[in-house]
C-alpha cells in the first residue's frame, strides 16, 4: 500500500475493523518512511449482475432502478419503504444466488411480481401495466380478473370497509 502523504510503499497495519456488516474490512496503517496514519479499505470484488433486456441491450442491474418503478407503483398505498427494500433485497438475492449472472428483465419483473402480490394487489396492478405493457382496457380486465379469482372470495356487493 502507497503512502498518501510521502509515497513511501513500506507501512504496518495498526488496527483492523469490519464494517457493513462484514462485507468491507477497515484498516489504520502507519507508514515507516514518514510515521504518519492512514486508512484503507478491503473488500471483495464482484461479478457484477446484468440485466438482458427485450431488445437484446445488456446492463448492469440497478437496484436504485428498480425501487424507484416500486415506489412509483407503491405511491398512495399503505407500503412501508422498508418493504419495499426487504423486496429488493429478496429479488438481489434471487439474482446474486444464481450461478449465471444475467437475467432477462421478463425474469426480473417475475420475480418482482410474485413478491409484489403478496405486499399490495393495487401496487401489483400498477406495476404490471408498465412491465407487461398492457395496450388497452381488455389487458388490463384480464390482469384483474385473474388476480380476482386468486382472492378470498367477498360476499357479492359488499364494499371493504374504507381505512381510516
């Protein structure tokens, strides 16, 4: 390691820390040449998750990206943004655990889907009318219908009682 003051590439390590829950190691370093303190930081180098879109186009998957359209999908709904997060952590953990590094962005939206239902029918809606691309109503008929008829079944013309 290169002294940032004078250059010198002889030191010592003085401490060492883990940070971020393990994933980094923090280390104080003492140079020889000029005696003064440093820190540098060690961590694993990654493959880094690709994401192969409809066209064919590859990029690096975004998981900032990715909670955005969730939040956007989420807006005025009872989600808690740590919600939101835990779904983002499960769908990079799902990509992280694969052996290949690319995913199709059909895969992707799967995955975030199936959580999605679970979390919020309205923000599931929402999210499928852009990552399907529904073209018209009848799409969007279909999308409900079989969401419906996955649902515990209300007594006809009854309303849920509105949260206050």
């Amino acid at each position: 390691m290169r002294c940032p003051f004078c250059g010198g590439s002889d030191d010592r390590v003085v401490d060492s820390r883990e940070s971020r829950e393990g994933a980094v190691i923090r280390r104080r370093r003492e140079c020889a040449s000029c005696q003064r303190r440093f820190t540098s930081y060690e961590k694993v180098e990654e493959i880094p998750m690709m994401v192969v879109k409809r066209d064919g186009r590859r990029e690096e998957f975004d998981r900032t990206k990715l909670l955005r359209g969730l939040r956007r999908a989420c807006e005025k709904r009872p989600v808690e943004m740590r919600m939101l997060e835990a779904l983002c952590d499960g769908v990079e953990g799902a990509f992280g655990n694969r052996e290949e590094k690319e995913m199709s962005t059909a895969d992707v939206g799967g995955l975030v889907m199936e959580r999605l239902k679970e979390l919020d029918q309205v923000a599931y809606v929402r999210f499928a009318s852009v990552y399907r691309r529904f073209e018209d109503l009848g799409d969007f008929v279909d999308e409900l219908k079989e969401l419906i008829g996955r649902a515990p079944a209300r007594p006809s013309g009854t309303r849920p009682e509105p949260e206050t």
